[in-house]
C-alpha cells in the first residue's frame, strides 16, 4: 500500500462526504466528524452528528435511559449517530483497495498505518479551516475531529490520541472530559 496515494484519495472522499453532509443539512449545529475504521480495517468511513440529532436521540429515548453517562455514550459514539457512514460510497474502492492489499499479512503495522493515514486526513482538513464553515451559532461553537474504531476495547484510547493530534488544546480537553462523570 503506497500510504501517501492512500492518505490523498481518503482526504478527497473525507472532504466530500463531509461537503455533503453540510449540503445536505445546512440548517443543523454539527459538533462533530470523525473518520472510523472498523477494528479488521475492511473499511474507512465518514460520519458526524449535530446538536439537533443527539437531541432526537435524547427524546427518544425512555426517560429513565437519559442519564448523564447515557447522554455522554450518544454524543461521542459514532455508531449513535445521525450521519453514521454517510456517502459512504465515496469510499468504496479504497475500501475494497484496503481489503484486498498484500501488507495486511503484517496485520499490525497495517491498522496502525491506515489509523496515522486517517489522522493526518483530518489534521489536514483542521488546518486548512474546513470544519470551521461547519460552526453556524457562533465562531465559538466547538468542531471536535478525531479517528475512532469500531467495535474495539482500543477506541477510547485511539479517539483520545488522535483527538489531541488533531485539534487544538482547548478542544482537546474539552474532548478528553467527555466521560468524567
């Protein structure tokens, strides 16, 4: 796998899934975005949630399963969220690229490059102010941008490094309390 062609074609699907997203719902508050990998590395997908889509989760929810620790897993768990894979198919053949490729026999130094590949996506999007049209209450409404993995004992701790990698300290640690009950 030649990483640097990789980290170019996920920057280019990333930023048009994500440009869909916004398109497609202009009017809600994302907080949001994060490129996941499954815990096999089969696939690399976008996904993101807004104020108004943890907000529906909430409502829906029974009143006695609305709990702080509850609220905290809705807002921060990408498979809770309202844009979970969206335009996903813009991912397709990297994904069927990633699936198909020789270094996976190597399987741990493969799933480490595709999660610094994925990191460097986003820390490239942070820096050249992307998400920052994404912010419509205030210039001072928080965009948290990470990498996560899904169904896997190591998420918290791959969300918690790329977090600090991606977005500056204040969001940062802002991100890092989300659990602190």
């Amino acid at each position: 796998m030649d990483w640097n062609i990789l980290e170019t074609r996920v920057y280019m699907a990333a930023k048009k899934a994500f440009t869909e997203i916004r398109k497609a719902n202009e009017n809600e508050h994302f907080y949001v975005f994060v490129l996941y990998v499954d815990s096999s590395v089969m696939s690399i997908a976008p996904a993101a949630n807004s104020l108004q889509r943890l907000k529906q989760k909430i409502d829906f929810e029974d009143e006695e399963n609305r709990t702080e620790e509850n609220i905290a897993y809705y807002k921060w768990t990408s498979s809770e969220w309202g844009f979970e894979g969206y335009a996903g198919e813009e991912f397709e053949v990297i994904n069927r690229d990633l699936r198909e490729d020789s270094e996976r026999t190597n399987f741990s130094s493969f799933k480490e490059n595709a999660l610094i590949t994925m990191a460097k996506v986003l820390v490239s999007l942070v820096k050249e102010g992307f998400f920052k049209k994404f912010r419509q209450k205030s210039e001072d409404e928080v965009v948290t941008v990470f990498v996560t993995v899904t169904d896997s004992d190591e998420s918290e701790a791959v969300e918690n490094l790329t977090a600090k990698l991606i977005n500056d300290e204040e969001v940062y640690n802002y991100f890092i309390s989300r659990f602190a009950f």
